[in-house]
C-alpha cells in the first residue's frame, strides 16, 4: 500500500515576511522564543541607529557649520575693520533641512522601505509611526522641558515669529492629511495630491526663512555690516547698539581661540581665593563653565544625548565631587563667558541675599571635629540677608572615610528656619566602637527647594572628622609657604589644630615685612584667632593690595604665638607670604588658557582621523576610563559591535562632510529596514498590530534621544528653541517627507498602471484626527504660558503648580491618544471615516 504522506513546506508558517528577516527559516521555533528574540533585537536596533545617527548628526554639523569671512567696520581697530568668520548656512533653513533629516531619517526611511516592501501599496507601520512619533514629541518632550526647569525660572521662545511658522505647519501638515486621506478622495491619494505634500516641505523652509530675516515687516534703519550679517535676524526691534552687535559678534565668531585671556586672568583672580586648586583644577573648570555657556545647536545636544545613553565620550568634562561642588557654588553667584570677547569674571563676588530680597542659608564653619567619646557633634547653620519668612533647608550626610551605621548615625531631615531665627544646630550621633582607630570623615550637605526665597551659601558642606584623643592640640600652617597674586585682593592663609579638638583655644597671629611693606603692599598687623570645641581649621585673611606697578616678587611673614588652653605650636608655627607680580601671573594665565584649550578641544563633536574613532569606539567613555560610571560599561558591552562597525563611517573632515553624510545615510536605511522587519513580526507574533506597534514602540524607541537632548537643552540654553522650536518643525518635515516621498513614488507608479494609490483611511485618518486635536490643545497651552503670568510668561518652567498641571495636561493628553488609538485599532471603538 503506497504512503501518501506529505511532508511540510518548512517556508510557511506564520509571522515571516520582512525584506530581510527572516536570515533563516524558522519553522520549528516556538512562537513565544520568536517573539524575545525579535523584541531584543528591536530594541538593540534602537540602540544601532542611534550611535550611526551619531555620526550623521555629525557629519550634518560640520556641513552646516561651514563659514566664510566678512569684514566687519570699526573705527577702534588699526585696520579700519574687523575680519570674522560666519556662517554660510541659516539657522532656520539648517533647522528644517538637514538637522530635521538628522532627527527624523529612521521615521522616514522606514515609511519609504515600507512602499518598497508591500509593493506600493500602502503600509500600517511606516505612516503610523510618523504620527506616533509627532505624538510623542509634541506632548512628551515638551511636558519634560516645561517640567525640567527650575521654579519660579522661564525659558522663552527668542524666534517667535519662525515658531509660529513651524507651529502651523505642524498642524496643517496633519490636517491635510485628514483632507487628501478623507475629505476629497477618501481612501486613495492622487498624483497631485502627494506631490502637493511633497511641495509643502519646501514652501515650509522658505516661509519660515523669510519670516526669521523679517522681509515682511518695516525695518527701522540699522548699520549695513549688522544687515549683511544677519545679525538683527528675530530681533527686528532691537536697535543695533554696540553691546548689542558685540554679543552678536561673539555668537557668529568661530574663531580657533575659544578662550579669552583677559577673562580667564579675571577668573583665575577669582580663584586665588582657593589655594588648594591646581592650575588642572582650573583649566577644567573654566572648560566646564565654558561649555554650559556657550550655546550650542540642536544636533550638540542630540550628540551628546546618544552617547550618554551609549557609553561613549561625552560632550561636556566630568570633574571629581569636590571640584563639581565649587562649580555648583560660583555657577549661583554670577554667570560668566570666557568666549573671545568676553571679560566677565567666572566667579566674580556677589551679594547672594539681592540686597536681602532672599536668604542664604548656610553652614557657620566648613569644618568641624568630634572625640569619638563624645558620641555628638553639633553643626551650625545660620540664616544670612532676608530673615522675614519662613524657610525649609534640607541636610543629609554622606560618607568619606567614616562610614554611616558603622561611624555615626545618618541623618536626612528637614530644619525650619522661623521668621526671625537665624541659628539652628544640627545634632549628630558619633557610634564610639572601643576600638582605636585613626581620624575619620564624613560629609554633610545643605539643600533648599529652588521654589523658596532662599539660596545655599559659600559654605554648603560641612567636613565631620572623627578623632580618638581628647587632648586641645597642637596649631600650626599647614605649609611653610604661600603664593598668592598681587591682584587676588584676599590671602586665605589655613591655621590647622592638629591632634585634638578639645575646649576652646586661640592662638595669636603677627606679621613682619620682608619686601612687601604694611600699608603699601598688603595690611598687616596682629590679632588672634579662635578655635571653638571641635572646630579644626580656621581661615586667617589678609588684605592685598595691587598697585599695577611693574615690581619683583615681594614676601612677608605671619608668624603664630602664645596659644591658650594648653594648647601647643606645632612645628610650622611661621608661613612666608610671597606675592607674586603681574608677569608671574600671566604666565599662569597662559599656562590655564592653554590647558583649557586643550580641555576644549578634546571634547569637540567630530573626529579628525580613523584611527581616533576605532579608538573611541573600543574604549567605554571615549577612554576616559577614570569618569566612566557603571551604566557606561553596561552600555558599551551591549553597543561594542555597533560602536565598531559605524567607525568605518569616513571622518567628517573629508570632502565637508558630504562623503561622512551619505555613508551613514545609507546604514542607517540598512537599519531602517531591520527595524521595520522585526516590528512587524514581533507584532505578528503576540497579535499586535502594525500601527499599534508604531505608535507605541517604534515611536518611542525612535524618539527618546530626541527626549534627552530636548532636556539638556531646556535647562542649558537661554531660549526655548533648541528644546522645543525644533519639535514643531521636525512633525511637519516628518509629513512632507517621511509621506510626501513615499506616496508620490507610489502614486507615480498606480499612474503608470493605470489605478490610484489606495490608502485605508481608517486607522491611519483616526490616529491623526486625535492627534490634530491634541495639537491644537498644546500649543495653544503654550501661548497661554507665554503670554499668562499664572504660568510665569515662558513657554518652558514657571512656578510649581502651573508648570506640574501643564506638564501633567500634555502627558495625559498623549496618553489618551495612545489608548483611544488603539482601541479603535482592535475595533473596540467603531468610527466610519468613509463616505
């Protein structure tokens, strides 16, 4: 008897198309193994795009960061004029151009692939994760960035007029859809109509250009050189006055020396108040601050935001914690520019209370010591300028050498400062284990709530140590010499009380000219100096005086005596005090701004060679192994193959960029078409539907660079249009591109065939009705902020309340497109979009 037994086609089963995936068949496979694998690999593909992304970006900064010379009239200089470098692209026009092709290729090319891979017809996911993408950075990214900024601060919108621009095309780009899609030919898109979607993208770039050079409205008459360099562009109301075309200068120089050295001598000036800082120490702060003041464009910050999330090098330098904590303090008191041109002081000396229109709040010594069997310390915090209302400070400590639970007891609590109290003592437990050991710290920080009258003092740290004798102690220098600049105003000399902290003791202080005269060169004389219990360091301040006359290096000496309370002198009981010259100094000014040029340089967004790529790329953290943290080595191991392979992407250097652009154009279109396979067959395989699966995880993994970049840039920059100028106007490229392309080339070939171009309205037209209306809701939200003082008049922060209800508006209004979306995918909400 024959056997009719058939055996299985292994190339059908289920959840298997794709233009690339499946590599193998995968018959046998349980559905459930299928369905892991694809989403991890979904996600690790997320991670792909985004460090190739990187190397677009960057290729899209150094084409769009191209200049050209212009002299520039001044009647200051020899020549008659300045010579300046400004650039060759328009901000606008690089914005809605080449920067939106950055942010948005994956979206876009996923919709072009996706005509290629149904055969032109139309596709679920590409259209889908457009508007879920427009979704979630309309609503999400700018909750975040209202959110993000300190109350009562406000960040403002400066190119109001392009913003408006981008904003309605943000709408009308999705209400045009709802048009061609339902209203005129429902369920199919004609020729002209997808070519009309394709025109609108470059209408939109030639609006908003025109209205960010202001060719609409009367100018007032304004100097020829300011016009040619555009640079009244947004600020047509602005005469151009000579503080005004400085700033201006700054911003369009690009100059190689990024460091002014007349502001770094008033930086360094300022620093001299901290003798322990090394002229490292220095360069790395003036590089820090450097970078947080400068402005930077959309692309640094999106750059920046993947490789953090990935574990390479980052854009802005990482200093240790007590150095991090210095920045902090001067970033409170003044904001400086060491740019070329710029002569601020980084940390210039302010009164912190505003002419007592605020408290300040902070410890009344920054150190203190405690006999282990004592088993107590007391902390003072005092209450300096406004002393009418009532303030809340937070304190918590933090280990050194002495650990919580083990040394002393942890606190974390909150002190309240009545109207009128200006001394609160904070009581910390000492643990006394019976055990010898040597001296030990700890930490312990003040904090306030931004939203409070109040600001954290010079002295917001308090160093605890621990000691195990009981005896007063020895005082002494702690060095035999110090070196201080003539122009630093204040000598800071440190007496220490060694080996015990027991009772109160003084000690008195006397000094004697050697070259340095009293009087003339510095204000000498005598006085004592008091040790409290427990206090082990105290601050001698000396007054110096520059006279800017052309003199060697002078000296004096402060010699210390008769201690009281049984204390004894240590053995540096005498210190010289050398005052170094103005060539002395600038040669340290030159040294720093040298140091800090470098510091500059190496965090510069592209890479000059091959060989410095592959090494950034093998290395976590660029190879600044001593600042990676723990989620830098977790990220490099998972991004290491990416890392590696998109290192072959050609530097920037070579050709401006265009030969860098169109490689890593065209891997991120090979991940692209990864991306679209796995998605859709990941849906497949746990019943979830492609236009579902767009606006949820394609359009959130697609999108959360852009998130953390929108974040850095709400809190670093000025004005709001790197944070959330550019979402409006990437939703709309996102239209008439990612569609307009794709359906033209569609409905180019249906033509050709004699048929239109069918497209399903139903799903896709219902997604972006929902969205439309959201839309609307937010940015009308934003001019409301904008305008109302309820919001604080800034289109990003304000005060608590208001900036919490909008954020949480925007958040819950994304969410309900989400959910209400999706229930009408599944059909649990009929709506009839077709005539």
């Amino acid at each position: 008897m024959a056997n009719n037994t058939t055996c299985p086609d292994i190339t059908k089963y289920r959840c298997n198309t794709g233009l690339i995936l499946p590599l193998v068949s995968e018959y046998t496979w349980p559905e459930e193994g299928r369905a892991a694998i694809y989403l991890i690999g979904l996600l690790w593909s997320f991670l792909g795009v985004s460090i190739i992304a990187d190397s677009f970006m960057c290729a899209i900064e150094k084409i769009t960061s191209k200049t050209r010379k212009i002299k520039v009239a001044n009647t200051g200089s020899e020549e008659g004029y300045d010579t300046i470098e400004v650039k060759v692209w328009n901000n606008t026009v690089a914005n809605l151009t080449l920067m939106a092709l950055g942010s948005s290729a994956p979206e876009i090319l996923l919709s072009s692939f996706g005509i290629v891979k149904t055969k032109f017809e139309a596709d679920a996911l590409g259209p889908s994760t457009i508007v879920g993408s427009a979704a979630f950075n309309l609503l999400v990214i700018i909750a975040v960035c209202i959110f993000c900024i300190p109350s009562p601060e406000t960040r403002g919108i400066a190119s109001i007029k392009v913003f408006c621009v981008t904003s309605f095309f943000s709408v009308f780009a999705y209400v045009w859809l709802i048009i061609i899609l339902i209203g005129n030919t429902p369920n199919e898109v004609d020729l002209w109509e997808a070519i009309v979607s394709l025109l609108f993208f470059p209408l939109l770039v030639i609006i908003a250009y025109v209205m960010d050079k202001d060719y609409c409205s009367k100018k007032k008459k304004i100097d020829d050189s300011a016009v040619e360099l555009g640079f009244v562009s947004g600020f047509s109301s602005i005469p151009p006055t000579e503080e005004f075309l400085a700033d201006e200068k700054r911003r369009h120089t690009l100059a190689d020396g990024t460091v002014d050295k007349k502001a770094m001598a008033e930086f360094l000036k300022e620093l001299g108040k901290h003798p322990e800082l090394t002229e490292e120490d220095a360069a790395k702060l003036a590089a820090m601050r450097i970078q947080e003041t400068q402005s930077h464009d959309r692309l640094w910050y999106r750059i920046n935001a993947t490789r953090k999330m990935t574990g390479a090098n980052k854009l802005v330098p990482t200093v240790n914690a007590l150095l991090h904590d210095l920045y902090e303090q001067s970033h409170k008191r003044s904001t400086p520019d060491l740019r070329v041109g710029s002569s601020t002081s980084m940390l210039s000396a302010v009164d912190l209370s505003e002419n007592n229109t605020r408290a300040v709040i902070e410890f009344t010594a920054t150190q203190c010591a405690v006999l282990e069997n004592e088993k107590r310390v007391r902390c003072g915090i005092k209450r300096t300028g406004r002393k009418d209302h009532q303030i809340l400070c937070r304190v918590k400590t933090i280990d050194g050498t002495a650990e919580a639970n083990k040394d002393y007891i942890p606190v974390r609590q909150t002190l309240v400062f009545e109207p009128g109290e200006t001394l609160k003592n904070l009581d910390i437990e000492i643990i006394d284990d019976n055990e010898w050991e040597p001296d030990e710290t700890f930490f312990v920080q003040l904090q306030i709530d931004p939203e409070q009258k109040a600001i954290v003092g010079k002295k917001s740290i308090n160093q605890v140590t621990i000691i195990n004798d009981d005896e007063p102690g020895t005082i002494q220098f702690n060095k035999p010499s110090f070196l201080f600049k003539e122009s630093a105003g204040k000598a800071l000399i440190p007496i220490q009380r060694l080996h015990g902290v027991d009772g109160k003791i003084s000690v008195t202080w006397k000094t004697q000219d050697i070259e340095a005269i009293s009087g003339r060169d510095y204000e000498g004389g005598e006085g004592t100096i008091t040790f409290e219990h427990g206090e082990s360091t105290k601050m001698l301040e000396i007054q110096l005086y520059d006279d800017q006359d052309e003199e060697k290096d002078e000296s004096f000496k402060i010699e210390l005596s008769d201690p009281t309370g049984n204390a004894q002198l240590g053995r540096i009981k005498k210190t010289i005090i050398t005052i170094v010259n103005d060539e002395e100094f600038q040669g340290m000014v030159s040294r720093v701004l040298q140091m800090t040029n470098l510091n500059i340089d190496a965090l510069r967004v592209e890479t000059a060679t091959w060989a410095e790529q592959f090494q950034n790329a093998m290395n976590v953290n660029g190879g600044d192994v001593e600042n990676a943290t723990a989620l830098d080595y977790i990220m490099h191991f998972f991004t290491f193959g990416f890392k590696v392979i998109f290192a072959m992407v050609p530097p920037v250097g070579i050709f401006g960029g265009w030969l860098s652009f169109f490689i890593a154009l065209g891997m991120i279109a090979i991940l692209t078409i990864l991306i679209g396979d796995l998605a859709t067959n990941f849906g497949c395989l746990v019943d979830l539907d492609d236009a579902i699966t767009a606006i949820t995880f394609v359009a959130l993994g697609t999108s959360l660079p852009d998130l953390f970049a929108s974040k850095q840039a709400a809190t670093q920059e000025k004005y709001a249009d790197n944070s959330i100028g550019n979402v409006t106007g990437s939703n709309s490229v996102n239209v008439f591109l990612g569609l307009g392309l794709p359906w033209t080339i569609a409905a180019i070939y249906h033509s050709s065939q004699g048929n239109t171009f069918q497209v399903p309205a139903g799903d896709l037209g219902f997604s972006v009705i929902l969205y439309t209306i959201a839309a609307l809701l937010c940015i009308g939200l934003l001019f409301a902020r904008r305008y109302l003082s309820i919001f604080g008049k800034g289109e990003l922060g304000g005060p608590m309340k208001a900036k919490v209800a909008s954020s949480v508006f925007l958040c819950v209004l994304w969410l309900l497109y989400v959910v209400i979306s999706s229930l009408q995918i599944r059909g649990h909400i009929t709506v009839n979009l077709s005539n």
